[in-house]
C-alpha cells in the first residue's frame, strides 16, 4: 500500500457517513489517504501528536471533518504547517452552523481553509486537495482537469432533462 498522502480526521465515527464522499473522491483522483477518527475535546494529546508527526509520515494536507463545537481544524492547523482543510458537519440542533462558524473564524495566522457543511464540503476537501497536489503532480492534474471537464458535461445532460420536461408540460398544455 502506497504511504497516504492525504489524512483524513473524523471528530467521531458518527461522521463517516458524511465524510465518506471524500474517500471515493480521493479513490478516483489516484490519491493515496487514510482515514482516523480522533477528536480535538475527547482526545487533544492524540491530535496533538497525529499533527506534529503527520508531515514527517508523509502526508501532504490535512482534511478536519467534525461538528458541533468544531476545534478538530483548528487544533490541528496550530500544530502543523501542512495545509489543513476544514469540513464543518450538521448533525447538532443548530445543524452545522455551529460547526462552520467554529472551522471558519480561525485567528490571524492560523488558516482552516473551510468547505461546505456536510457531505458536499467533504467531497469538496477531497477535490481541492487534489488541485492542491494538482500544481506539482501531472497526472493529479489530467484527472483532476478530466473531472472538471464531467462536472461540465453533466450540466448539459441535466439541461436536456428540463427540457423534456418542459415538453412533456407543453403536451399537457395543448
Ligand atoms: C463532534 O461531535 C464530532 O465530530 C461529531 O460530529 C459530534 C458528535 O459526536 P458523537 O457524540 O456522535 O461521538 O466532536
């Protein structure tokens, strides 16, 4: 197995279902990554001791997915110089607004570079990522200019789509 390149941080298992899009993500950019539960209140010196190490494993960028009271980024950019990827998770009663507002509003000189709340900030972290290793990895960049070139496509499908639709609405209307 290739030495991960991107590590993945969970603040619980309760996140994995809404972390999981950034596995396949990873998968089809080619990408190796691992995944570990750890969390920045349960257990600090664990994070504390992931972070100082990660660069020296290997790893390249750091993808922090947790909710609620969201420090897991945070504590994690205070330690490291890798760069590190926020994905602020719902699931609380104020449905991951608590968690983006904790991922986001990091102090001068400690950067989260935050996504969107759940499922699609997770596979987004995956994504930027890969552009991160984008700039000085040629073949992260051919899938990754491949996957732009889809996302584009797709949009056509889903304008031929609506526009069925409208037909079969005009048929109606006749
Ligand atoms: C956060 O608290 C975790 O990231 C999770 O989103 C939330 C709830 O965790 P559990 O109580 O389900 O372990 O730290």
């Amino acid at each position: 197995m290739s030495t991960p390149r991107i590590g993945i941080l969970m603040g619980s298992d309760s996140d994995f279902d809404a972390c999981k899009g950034a596995i396949g993500m990873l998968e089809d950019f080619g990408i190796p990554w691992e995944m570990t539960v750890l969390s920045a209140h349960r257990s600090p010196v664990e994070v504390h001791d992931y972070s100082a190490k990660a660069e020296e494993r290997g790893l390249e960028i750091i993808i922090c997915a947790a909710g609620m009271a969201a420090a897991l980024a945070g504590t994690v950019a205070a330690v490291t110089t890798l760069p590190v990827i926020g994905v602020p998770l719902p699931g609380s009663h104020l449905s991951g607004i608590d968690a983006l507002y904790a991922t986001v509003q990091m102090p001068t000189g400690v950067p989260v570079a935050t996504m969107a709340i759940g499922p699609a900030g997770a596979k987004n972290a995956a994504i930027f990522a890969a552009q991160i290793l984008a700039l000085k990895d040629p073949a992260i960049r051919e899938r990754v200019v491949g996957y732009k070139q889809a996302l584009g496509a797709s949009v056509g499908d889903k304008n031929a789509r609506v526009q069925a639709r409208i037909a079969e609405l005009r048929k109606g209307d006749g």
